[in-house]
C-alpha cells in the first residue's frame, strides 16, 4: 500500500525545487508533485471540498493556506513560490 503523502513531504520537496530554480508556479508545482512521486489512491481521489482538484493538489494549495512552510524561507504571491 502507497503511503499518503503528507505536508511535510510536499514542503521538503518545495524547498529543494526553490533552492535550485528560486521559484515556481503553484500549477507547475503540482504537475511535478504528480511526476515525483508515487501517490496513493487517496492522494489521486477527488477533494471532497473542491471536487475540481484531487487531494494531493489540495495538500499543495493547503501550504500557503495553513501557513506550514517556513515563511523566513519561501514567500508565496500571486500563485508563485520564491526562494527568500
């Protein structure tokens, strides 16, 4: 069984794109998240609360949202990630 991934990953995964390229697009970050990882059926299934979005890509809209990653390091505005 595929383990479910988590904030924590998406954040570490989010800091070592920023370190190399600076910043990201939050669509482009989910496409990457989709090729890098191996996601479970639950990561894959359908957001209960946007249905337009599968639940990993929710996880990584949720970063900014629940203010997880660690703002003296990365900044987000208008939809972009960037690399302080």
């Amino acid at each position: 069984m595929k383990k479910e991934i988590t904030e924590n990953d998406l954040i570490d995964f989010l800091r070592a794109i920023l370190n190399v390229e600076g910043e990201i697009s939050l669509n482009e970050f989910k496409r990457r998240v989709r090729s890098s990882f191996e996601l479970s059926d639950y990561d894959l299934s359908p957001s209960k609360t946007r249905p337009n979005e599968a639940m990993f890509e929710q996880k990584c809209r949720n970063l900014n949202c629940h203010k997880n990653f660690p703002h003296n390091m990365i900044s987000y505005e208008n939809c972009i990630f960037k690399a302080r």
